[in-house]
C-alpha cells in the first residue's frame, strides 16, 4: 500500500509540475500540440497570403503574357499565310497574263492582214501543183476589203460578251475552181494563224471559156469550175485607246436614254 501510494503522488506530481511548466495566454495553455496546430495554422495563413499578393499577380501576368504571345504567334501566322496568298496570287496573275498572250495571239493584226493576200493566193496555187495542163486551174479572182479601216464590235453579231472588246475588217472573196480545189482552200483557209470567219458564203457554176486567149479551142479535162464567193471577217482586239474610246461613247448612249 505504501509504496503505490508513493508511485501515484510522484505520477501526479510530474503531471501537475509539467503542466506549470506550459506558458499560458489568453487562458490557452500552449502544450506542444497546441503550439504545432497555431504553427499550422499561421503555415497556411502565410501560405494563403503569398498566394493571394505574389503568386495570383504573378500568374496573372503570366496569363497576360501568354495571349500576348499567342496573339503574335497568331499575327506570325497571318502574315505568313498572307506572303503565301500574295505568291500564288502573282502566280495566278502571271499565268492569265501567258494565257492573255496565247489567246490573242489567235487573232489577226494589222501585220497579219497585210499579208492575208499572198498566204491565200499561196493556197490557191499549191492546189494547182498537181493539177493536168487542161485541168481546171483555181484562181482568186476577187480580193476587195470591204472597208478602209476595221470597225468596232457591237452589234451583238458575236455575243454581248465581245461587243466593244473586238473589230473586224471584212474582205470579199471570190474563188474559181473545182469543187475539190475550193474544198482545199476553204479548209487551208481555216488553218491560217488569225481568227477568222466565213461569212456569206455562195457557189455557183462557172461559165466555161471554149477558147484561149490565142483564140484556139480548149477541151476541158477533169470537173467543171465553179466560183465561190464569200466575206472573210478577220478579228482583231481593240487596243486600250480603242477601248477607252468605246467606254466612253457606252456611257454617253447610256446617259442619253
């Protein structure tokens, strides 16, 4: 008895110095549990803080900084996109500039028309190179421009599209030959470089000559002759003062109405 008594005085005696030994504030007793819960929680208030006045601003920055970013990347890519567009654009305006070339080189010109004469007149003889010395021969027998100088497109004749873009100067044509050799020329005619139409197109029989010009009797061999007569158009584009110039009469007639 004696000695558990003395056991459970110097238990309560270690209790009651080790609580004195606590400092105390506030009527709270700062026991190490105490002191590791109020460390914590100022942990985490200085925690609370540096996250609300450095590390918010900071990210916010950040996030400023990153769509400032992407939206010069974005700019970057624009611009590239716009250099690649203004390539092909250049491309595409270099290729309708070739094919501008192309097309008009099938029209006729001033130069083309003034030799128009002899390339049809080589056709018409090179049918006669094989022909018998009492063949009938093809000859051009009539080659009359229609007028002194080309005349504006606009009547329609060849679609609205063209008019006041085209002129054409006409020419009358007349043929004499068989029917094989005026088949010859007409598709020899059509190979020609310019563009060029047939219009009013007419064949008939030809009267026969019985007699040369040395007043000797002829005896025709081979088919008999016929004349065709037609009006070749040939068609040329307006250069920029003729299309200036058919503007401008477009708009007068149109103010007019």
């Amino acid at each position: 008895m004696t000695i558990s008594q003395d056991f459970q005085f110097s238990d309560q005696g270690e209790e009651f110095g080790s609580e004195k030994s606590y400092p105390v504030a506030f009527g709270i007793t700062f026991t190490p549990k105490v002191i590791g819960i109020v460390v914590g929680v100022l942990g985490i208030a200085g925690a609370a803080y540096i996250l609300l006045n450095m590390v918010m601003p900071a990210w916010e920055i950040y996030q400023q900084k990153q769509g400032q970013a992407n939206d010069l990347q974005s700019q970057v890519e624009q611009k590239k996109a716009s250099v690649k567009q203004i390539d092909q654009v250049k491309a595409d305006l270099a290729q309708a500039k070739q094919q501008n070339i192309q097309v008009l080189s099938l029209f006729a010109n001033e130069n083309t028309l003034d030799t128009l004469l002899l390339d049809i007149n080589r056709l018409i003889e090179a049918t006669n190179s094989q022909v018998a010395a009492n063949a009938v021969r093809a000859k051009l027998q009539k080659f009359v421009p229609a007028s002194e100088q080309s005349e504006p497109i606009n009547d329609g004749s060849l679609g609205p599209i063209v008019d006041g873009k085209l002129k054409r100067s006409s020419i009358n044509i007349e043929v004499v030959g068989t029917f094989e050799q005026t088949q010859s020329i007409m598709r020899n005619i059509e190979r020609l470089q310019p563009l060029l139409i047939v219009n009013n197109y007419e064949a008939r029989l030809s009267p026969e000559p019985t007699t040369n010009s040395e007043e000797e009797e002829v005896i025709r061999v081979g088919p008999a002759p016929i004349t065709t007569s037609f009006e070749l158009q040939a068609l040329m584009p307006l250069n920029p003062e003729e299309v200036a110039d058919q503007a401008a009469e477009a708009a007068k007639a149109e103010t007019q109405k």
